[in-house]
C-alpha cells in the first residue's frame, strides 16, 4: 500500500511538472514570486524576530545607538575593526526582500533562480524549505539553552550571516570592568553667571573699576584688559563694555579733571586675541593720578593720600602702584608714605611700553569725603585715627596722645605752633599775638610750613595745640597727637561750610578739639580796600553764589588777618583751659 501511496505521490508530482511546463513564463515568474512571498512571510513568522536586518553597501557602517540613559551615541565601524566586521569588496546591492537567499550564502557571488527548468525550480524549492528548517532548528536549540538572544528577540542566524547584515545588538561591545562605559550621560547645565559691571560709575567723587582675573595692563596706550578665561570658573563674569575712566578723586570738578588722563577699561575676546604679557605680577596693580589739584598741601592729602591709604592699606605693602599724570617732585616729597604702603617700585602708568598682568587691579581709589574716610564703607574699617597713626609710624613719631593736663602730667606749659602763612591771609601782627599767647601760658611755636616733612612732622608732633587762618598750611594737623587742640581762624565772608567740610569734621573725627574764631570785618584788611557798607560786608552771601572763583578771589587770596587780641583772648583762654583741665 506504501507503495501505492507512493506511486500515486510521484504520479502527482510528475503530472504537476508536466502541467509546469505548460505554463507561461510571465505567469509562472508572479506565482514564483508570489510563493517567496508566503514563504519569507513563514520564515519571518516562525523565527519571530523583532527587527529585520539591513544590508551595508560599500561604506563603513554608522549607527545612532540608544543608550540606557535615554541618548545616542554614533559609533562607525573603522577598517581597524577585526575582519568579522568588514563588509565583502564585492558585496552585491541587495535589498530586504533577498535577505532569505542571502543568508546561507557564503561566497560573494548570488545564486541565480532558473525559470524554465524543471530542476532548478524543485532544487530552489527544496534550498529554501531547508534554509527556513535549519534556521527553525538552530533558534529552537539557543532558546532551549536559555540564550540572551532569544529573550532579546535578536536571531542566532544574524551572528552567522555576511557582515554586510547591520545587527544593532550585535554591534554593542560587550561592558565589562575593563571597558569604558557607553553611556553619554547629559551634562548638568552651567549656571550662567551674573554678568557684572568691570567699573562703578555711581560714586560721587570717583569712577573707580575693581578687576579680577587675568588683567593685563600698558599704560602706554592707557588701557586695561580684563581677558576671560575659558580653562577657569574662577572670579566674576563682567560685561563685554568699554569704559573710560579718570582715576582722580574730583569727578565733578571739571577743572581738576581738565588735565587728568583718560584709562581705557575693557574686556578681550580671549587669551588668544590679548597682547602676550612681558611681566608678571602675583599682587595687585593700583592705577591712579595725581593731577589735579595735587601741589596744593591740602589736596595732596584728601585727593591722593588718603585715598590711597585707604585703598592700599589692607595689602600690607604687596601692591604695585602705577601712576599717571605722575609728577616726580610729589612722588619725592612723599616718598616715605609711598614706601609705607608698596614694597614696589613706582611705576610712571604713562611712559610704561611693557604688558604687565595681574590677577586683580584697582583703577582709581576709595575715595570717600574731603579729608574723610567712611568706615562703613571698607571692610577693614579703617578711620581718619588709623590713618593719623600710620602718619605717625611712616615719620617715625612716638608721641600718639596729649596727656592731660599737660602742665601737670608734663610739668611744662602747653606748647601752642602758630601756622604763619607767608602770601595770603597772613598774620598782619605777628608778633603781637606771639607776645599775648606767651603771657597767658603758652610755649608758642611760630613758623611757617616746609616741604621736609621729616623735620616738620617731628615740631608739629611735640606741640599740643595748632593754631592758623583757614588754608592748605593747616593740613599739619595730621602729625599732631590724639587730644591736641586745634584752632582755625575763618576769614571774612561767611566761610563756615569750607571751615566746616575742609577741617572741623576731619579735626573731630581725628579725636582733637577743635576750636573756631570767626573775624570781624575791622579784622580784616578787606576794610582797607571796601568801605563798610560795600556788599562785601553788607551781604558777602551775593558773592559765593557768583561761583567758586569770584569768592575765593576776594575772601581768600586778597584777605589777610589783623587780630583783635583781645576779642580773641577767650580763645585761647579756652584752649588752655581745656589742657590744663583734669575733666579733659
């Protein structure tokens, strides 16, 4: 019966290519085609698979790869690869529907299908129900085994295949200890720093710049660079703006400000496009002027050294000071000040041709009042009594307090230096008030002002009380001992905001007594040159609201002082008094 059954198989078969035969070539290429189709879409269904494999041609593959944390990392297979990654020279150009006939195919060269023999169409029939049972064997053996791929839906047949098959996990190195991990993690966003500004414009007495970082400076060219720094986080991010700056204490004074250099603030696109430096400087760089007023003795302190002991102080003397407009004679005069507060030669800002870096730099100083500074304003809090003693330290002057009572304590009278202006408001009866002082106790010290400050700080250090008509000679005061009195004698023409702002509030905040005697107009020897009832008597405000000049012409450079002794001995009863008191 077998082998009836079979007969009538064979019988079947034979007739089916017989009738074969008799079919069309057009209409047996669509059948032909239409059974590879059932036949992929059979394979594809028994191995379910999860992604289908694409041919490379040609080129190296690139593929986006999901990493576990979410992102893409692009990875090429190079020439450097082992061999198994290679793509054949000759690899054909295929398409996904030949992936089938691909697959077992182990040369480059493709099979090809014969439409009008018999036993090329059964030998293609057979090839391809073996490919799909090997396939179906294997799968079925690695799934037993409890093989990752199959659990990732990814077919052992893949592994086997050309290389010209892109398989997306097989591609994936292997992460062990000794591999670099794969994964991109997203960096964390960078908090943009606050931009700030490289200059304060709001003070009223100075424009002023703090700089940090990498500054580089010629003052050749009067500019400062601030160059930013891609390698680092540190220091403040400023504006990209240029700034031109004056560095001198009296911004609202055009005629101070008239001859002071202009400084040029910047920043620089980079360290790339910024002038190489030649020199090089690990403490900071104060740049500022003394122009202006400077020459004046009065000036010279609130307008340059006050403000730059303010300013310097805290350094400990690890500061370079670069200086335009630089007068040498004022340099000189105050060199031991100088020194006091840099370990470092000047250096003239303006004739400089080097590239000097630092990594801070202060354009302009703290300048804060007319012979003041606002301890709440700095952190260290300096005031005008530290400032005094740094005065006394620079001159080496021991004498730091007026013991009181002095007549007591010292066994001496009270030593009074009387100020003698040589030109204007001047002491018309000298040596009257000399003789008159002496007569009610006082050891008196007449004398005029000196550039050698060495010798003159040192008089002005043993007296006890100071005493002048309003004016720069005054400014001595700053040599003088905490508790020391001082005296100022106003000038006709109703003075007292200057008196007050120039020298009563620096005497008080100095710890001293200060003490104010305003002339009479028969005091003045403007009595010589107005009749009484002029209006420079009559109503002296009309002139200083004229300006500046039309009052200092009248009330300060023409006026001298004739003294009614005897209207001014309560004066300096009250002096005497007051140092020779126990309460004091």
């Amino acid at each position: 019966m077998e082998s009836n059954v079979k007969t009538k198989t064979m019988g079947q078969e034979f007739t089916l290519l017989k009738g074969m035969r008799r079919i069309e070539p057009r209409n047996f290429s669509l059948g032909l085609l239409l059974g590879c189709f059932l036949v992929t879409f059979a394979y594809f269904s028994m191995a379910k698979f999860d992604s289908f494999h694409f041919f490379v041609v040609d080129s190296p593959p690139i593929e986006n790869v999901a990493t576990p944390s979410g992102g893409m990392t692009q990875s090429t297979v190079s020439s450097e690869q082992p061999d198994v990654d290679k793509e054949p020279q000759n690899a054909p150009k295929l398409g996904v529907d030949s992936n089938i006939s691909s697959i077992n195919s182990n040369n480059s060269s493709t099979s090809k299908l014969s439409l009008t023999s018999e036993e090329s169409t059964e030998s293609t029939v057979q090839e391809l129900d073996g490919s799909i049972l090997e396939e179906t064997k294997e799968i079925t053996k690695t799934c037993e085994k409890g093989s990752e791929l199959c659990e990732t839906g990814t077919d052992s047949a893949s592994n086997k295949s050309s290389t010209n098959i892109f398989d997306t996990e097989a591609m994936l190195p292997s992460i062990d200890s000794n591999q670099p991990n794969w994964t991109i993690e997203k960096e964390p966003k960078k908090e943009m720093k606050k931009q700030v500004p490289l200059c304060d414009l709001s003070q009223r007495r100075i424009d002023k710049c703090e700089i940090e970082g990498d500054v580089r400076i010629i003052g050749k060219d009067a500019t400062i660079m601030w160059v930013p720094s891609p390698e680092s986080d540190d220091g403040p991010d400023y504006q990209r703006k240029v700034w031109q700056i004056k560095p001198y204490p009296r911004k609202e004074d055009p005629a101070a400000m008239a001859h002071v250099r202009i400084v040029t603030v910047k920043p620089m696109g980079g360290p790339d496009v910024a002038p190489p430096c030649t020199q090089h400087r690990d403490v900071p760089a104060i740049v500022f002027s003394d122009r202006g007023y400077t020459g004046n003795y009065f000036h010279d302190f609130t307008d340059v050294l006050i403000p730059i002991f303010t300013t310097a102080r805290r350094f400990q003397g690890e500061v370079e000071f670069l200086v335009t407009d630089i007068k040498i004679y004022l340099i000189m005069k105050y060199l031991p000040i100088f020194k006091n507060l840099t370990k470092y030669d000047i250096i003239d800002f303006d004739s400089d041709d080097q590239v000097r870096c630092y990594k801070k730099a202060y354009i302009g100083l703290t300048s804060h009042d007319d012979f003041g500074i606002d301890p709440e304003r700095i952190p260290e809090r300096y005031t005008l009594v530290d400032f005094t003693r740094f005065m006394r330290t620079t001159y080496g002057l021991t004498r730091d307090v007026v013991e009181i009572p002095v007549q007591k304590k010292l066994g001496r009278k009270p030593r009074l230096m009387i100020v003698a202006r040589a030109r204007t408001r001047r002491f018309m009866n000298l040596d009257e008030i000399v003789r008159e002082t002496e007569k009610l106790g006082f050891d008196v010290v007449a004398t005029e002002t000196t550039d050698d400050l060495a010798r003159f700080s040192v008089i002005v250090n043993s007296c006890d009380a100071i005493m002048g008509v309003h004016g720069a000679g005054l400014t001595n005061m700053v040599f003088l001992p905490i508790n020391a009195v001082f005296i100022q004698i106003l000038p006709w023409g109703g003075l007292d905001w200057v008196a007050g702002n120039y020298f009563k509030r620096p005497v008080g905040n100095m710890k001293m007594k200060y003490i104010q005697y305003d002339i009479a107009p028969e005091e003045s020897t403007l009595i010589d040159e107005y009749p009484r009832n002029h209006t420079v008597f009559t109503n002296p405000e009309s002139i200083r609201r004229q300006g500046w000049n039309p009052m200092k012409e009248i009330f300060l450079d023409k006026q001298n002082v004739r003294l009614n002794m005897k209207r001014f001995r309560p004066t300096l009863k009250k002096t005497l008094k007051y140092l020779n008191s126990v309460n004091s």
